[in-house]
C-alpha cells in the first residue's frame, strides 16, 4: 500500500494517558495489544494497517481494569 494515510479519531473527554495502560482493539474486538507506551502503540497500530489486506478501524482504549476495555480515547483508520 503506498503512501498509507491513517486519520486519527479523538475522544476529548478522555484523559488518554498512556502511563495509565492502553488497549488497541479492532472494529470487531480483534485484541491487538497493550502498553504504557505511546511509541509501542504507535508501532503496534501502523503494523496492523500494512499488513492487513481488508483493515478495519483500530480504537485505543484507556484505563480499563483486568477484563475490561476502558475509555475510548482515539480511533484510527484509513484516510478514504
């Protein structure tokens, strides 16, 4: 894919603060990974959109305890 393109989608009333946790998920659920690192995700999200033939939108999620998903903070996706 060249010149991939990724828009990103922000939650303002989320704190998104990386240090807390965050988990990435798909569209459908799809885990995809977690981190205290903002860079980390970074690689984890762009990973996700060069390797995947169809890509979904991917959400970043802040906060959660063990089990749960959090508070949405950002979601990614392809430019159209």
């Amino acid at each position: 894919m060249k010149n991939m393109i990724i828009e990103k989608i922000t939650n303002l009333d989320c704190f998104r603060d990386f240090s807390h946790g965050a988990k990435i998920k798909t569209e459908s659920g799809r885990f995809l990974g977690a981190t205290c690192d903002s860079g980390e995700a970074e690689r984890i999200i762009k990973t996700y959109f060069k390797t995947e033939f169809f890509p979904e939108p991917v959400h970043v999620y802040f906060g959660g305890e063990i089990g749960q998903d959090g508070v949405w903070g950002y979601t990614f996706q392809l430019a159209e």
